[in-house]
C-alpha cells in the first residue's frame, strides 16, 4: 500500500491520451484529499527499456495498458498468481525502488459480468491475443465451463504459443465464417477505442440465441461491435464496466480505500463527458 508522501501515480501505455484515468483518479484524490497526482506518460517503444528500469525511483504506483502488459511483466520485482498466470500485468505498486504486479484486467472482468449468468459458456470465439486476451482466456478457464475456445488475431508466430499450450484453437480472420455457432464473443483488440474505428471487427455470422458479447473497450457511447450484438440479440457486457471495476480495483491495491460501483461510474461518466467536448 502507497503511503502518504509517496505522491506520484500514473498510466504508461503507447498511446495513452484517450484514457479517462488521469481525470477519474485526480478527481478522486481532491475529493479525499489524498496528496496523490495521477498522470499520463507516452512511451515509445524506443525508449520502454530505459523508462521502466526507472519507473520504481518516481512512481509510487501505475497503470499498464497496450501494449506493455506483457512487456512490463519481466520488470517486476515480484507478480501476483493472476499475473503470473496470464504474463499480464496493468497494475503496479512501488516503493523503495521496487516494484509488485498485479492483474486488475482480472477482477474488472470477472465483476463486470452478470452474477446470475450461465457458468456454461459453449463456444467462445476472442479477438486479440495480448495481454488482456491472456486474462479473458484465463478467467474464462478458471471460472466457467467454456467448450472449445477459438482466438482470432491478425499477429502471428510466437504470440499464439501461449494459447496453443492451454488448448486454445487459433484462427484468422478469415476463417470466422467457417467456425459454426459461437456463443460467446469478446473483443480484446483496441478496436473502437475513440479514433480507432471497429467496423473490420464483424461478429460471426453463426450465433446461438442469447449469446454473449462482451468488449474491453471503453467509450462513451456503445461501440459498433457491440451495437450490432444487441441489436443481433446477444447480452452484452461493456468495456465501461470492466473499466469500472478495474479503477476499483487499483485504489484498493495502492490505498486500501473503498469506492462503490455507483461512484465509480459517476466518476468515469464525468470524465468521458469531459474528454468529448475536450
């Protein structure tokens, strides 16, 4: 847990400037008058190496997104089971120049999802095979009964080796039309973040009534893949929820501070009306 003089958290990503972090956790911070700053840092790849070996000696804390969660896992002095087992890491606590990580893509998955839903899964198809495709992949094997499960992605080679091993079957994007009847999807890719267009991102075109849709990302207003989803008559499950629970999450890890669901959406609805007329 952070203390009180150790003030700086963060966000390292590349790119990072459509994250409505800084916004929520700032805003957070004053409220509970916390003596913490919350920013966003843009890494080029160029420069990841230098930066993470001194990240731990000016940051108390942050916050991992694409595409270093993988990367970022063999920098850590010490990971969480989660993050061990998916080589995934979004979140970090620092001190003493040393560094924890640990996997909240995790927790905002498994909260954001119904509580009352069917631990049967069927035949689950994911898109994108980094870091939070490993978490997706992870929970969904550790706490449901999914029959076989197919990633699509358009990177090749080693990437899929993970995968391979934990009985995943691999697919491109060609091959979507000839999988059968899917009843799960989840987009892993950052495909309709704002100012990434989804429209190449198609559901099957087999789907079983009732199925499953779920999307990491986060928007202000519900994204392509998963407006064709609901209007096909799939649940869906939203990237703002996941988001949600993550924030949650990452307060607890670096404060040991509580902030309810209710509050937390409050704040992450503020923050995209903020960043929409920015």
């Amino acid at each position: 847990m952070i203390s009180g003089s150790d003030n700086l958290l963060g966000l390292i990503g590349h790119p990072v400037q459509k994250s409505p972090g800084q916004l929520i956790y700032n805003t957070i911070f004053t409220e509970r008058k916390l003596r913490n700053i919350y920013i966003s840092v843009d890494i080029h790849p160029w420069h990841f190496n230098d930066i993470m070996k001194e990240l731990p000696n000016f940051f108390s804390g942050f916050n991992v997104t694409i595409p270093y969660k993988e990367k970022a896992v063999s920098y850590m002095d010490s990971i969480d089971t989660i993050s061990e087992s998916t080589g995934s890491v979004n979140l970090v606590v620092a001190g003493k120049g040393k560094t924890m990580g640990y996997n909240s893509d995790f927790y905002g998955f498994m909260n954001a999802l119904p509580h009352d839903m069917d631990r049967n899964l069927g035949r689950v198809l994911i898109y994108g095979s980094g870091g939070t495709a490993r978490t997706a992949f992870y929970a969904i094997q550790k706490a449901f009964s999914p029959g076989e499960i197919f990633v699509v992605s358009r990177n090749t080679g080693n990437v899929h080796g993970w995968f391979r091993e934990r009985g995943a079957v691999i697919k491109n994007y060609d091959d979507i039309g000839n999988l059968g009847e899917i009843d799960s999807v989840i987009n892993c890719t950052p495909l309709g973040m704002m100012g990434k267009s989804d429209t190449g991102l198609k559901l099957p075109p087999r789907l079983s009534e009732g199925f499953l849709a779920i999307d990491f990302v986060y928007s202000k207003n519900m994204t392509e893949f998963l407006t064709e989803a609901s209007v096909r008559g799939g649940s869906i499950v939203t990237g703002n929820d996941i988001f949600i629970y993550q924030a949650i999450e990452n307060l607890r890890k670096w404060f040991d501070i509580s902030v309810s669901p209710s509050d937390m959406r409050a704040y992450f609805d503020e923050a995209m009306e903020i960043m929409d007329h920015a």
